[in-house]
C-alpha cells in the first residue's frame, strides 16, 4: 500500500477492534500485507450480493453503507447500518465461509479496506506474522462480543408487546444512566425491535405524551423511572 495511505490508515486502524492492542509496526505490516487491499465504491454499488462466496473482512474508512435483504415478493428490508470510521462487516461469513444471506449497498461514496482471510493462513515456514496472530484473538473477542449482543437481542425480541421491547432495548443501552444519544437512527433501531419504523414512531410518540419519555431526535430521556420500569 502506498506510503501516504498507508500513513493515514494506521491511527485509523488501531481504534478498530480488528486492530486492537497492535503496535504502529504491526499495523503497518498488516497494511503491506498482497491479502489487504483498499477500495473505493460509488453510491447505489452494491458491495456483495446475497449468496456471494466471501472472499473478505470489511473495514469502513470513510461513508455510508447499509445492510439490507429481499423479501420473496422484491420488498427491501433494512437490517442495519454501517457509518463509522473503523467498524467492521461481513467478518462471521469470511471466517466461516458461508455465503452471504444479505447484500451490503453503498448509500455514499465508500471507502473501504478489503482483508482476505488468507492473511491468517500459515506461511512457508508454518508460522503466523505477528499482526496475523493478533487479529486472530482480536476476532475472537469480535466474535464473544456479536454472541453477547444476539443474547440480549433475543432477550429483547421475547417481550410480548412493542412498549415493552422498546423498554428492553433502552434499559439495556442505557446502563443505569437516565439518559442517552442513539449510535444509530431511528431505522435502525425499528429494524433491531423487528418492528416499522411508524409503529416504532408512534409507540415513542405515546411514551413521550404519556410523560415517561421525552424523545429528541437521537437523544432519549427517561423522564418516569417508575413507571419505564413497569415494562420490564
């Protein structure tokens, strides 16, 4: 990879959890690595179509990319976003070659870093490179870390009406605290509580009326601990 980019990826790169705990050098050594290759991609291009064999790790270095899947009828569902600098997508299907079941589209301009899974392959001697080892363990906190997240996802999910996921899912978020700022939209979070993003709308809409939440954009507040926590 050329000095310059290179340069400039490497601060990047060490706030990424692929990257986590590696050294400038050892970035660095990743980055010169044949198996990692930067990319760029228009709006609207896909980057992988469901049922494509992966072939790479993605890592965001700048834009906006959404996750998203088909219904049988041609419908689009929206299942998440992806937007900020160093997040990661589409590592579980490399690592278990298994094919997509979403596709990944460009909604900016995008710049992405490609990483092959043959980086973590033995050379010739039968020896992994320092920034291979390292990403292996990284990938496994990666990994423990999406586990944790589909365990309180389905936590969530269990609750039996909408007022009580959405409860569910801020209790967690906010950690005690009485207030919080969304990481993602709205549509995200519809898409997380497997609900449309006007009932989601409305349901906060009620909350806000009812004086157990005031909603702000992404910033939510709980406004009636007693009464939010009649939900749980």
């Amino acid at each position: 990879m050329a000095g310059e980019n290179r340069h400039k990826l490497i601060p990047l790169l060490q706030k990424c959890s692929l990257a986590k705990g590696m050294s400038e050098e050892e970035v660095a050594e990743l980055l010169d690595s044949a198996q990692v290759r930067l990319r760029e991609y228009p709006k609207g291009e896909i980057i992988f179509h469901e049922g494509d064999q992966p072939h790479s790790l993605y890592i965001l270095l700048a834009g906006e990319v959404h996750i998203l899947k088909d219904t049988f009828s041609g419908r689009r569902i929206f299942l998440s976003e992806i937007n900020e600098p160093g997040d990661m997508f589409g590592e579980v299907y490399e690592v278990l070659e298994q094919p997509y079941d979403m596709y990944v589209e460009a909604v900016t301009p995008v710049r992405l870093l490609e990483i092959s899974s043959e980086l973590f392959n033995l050379d010739a001697e039968g020896e992994l490179s320092r920034s291979a080892l390292k990403i292996q363990r990284n990938l496994m906190r990666i990994f423990a870390r999406k586990a944790y997240f589909m365990h309180n996802k389905i936590k969530v999910l269990a609750s039996g009406s909408l007022r009580e996921k959405i409860v569910r899912f801020l209790f967690l978020e906010l950690q005690g605290k009485r207030e919080l700022e969304l990481t993602g939209s709205r549509e995200f979070m519809a898409a997380y509580l497997a609900v449309t993003r006007p009932s989601l709308s409305r349901e906060l809409s009620a909350m806000q009326r009812e004086g157990i939440l005031a909603v702000d954009g992404k910033s939510i507040k709980v406004l009636d601990r007693e009464r939010f926590e009649e939900y749980l």
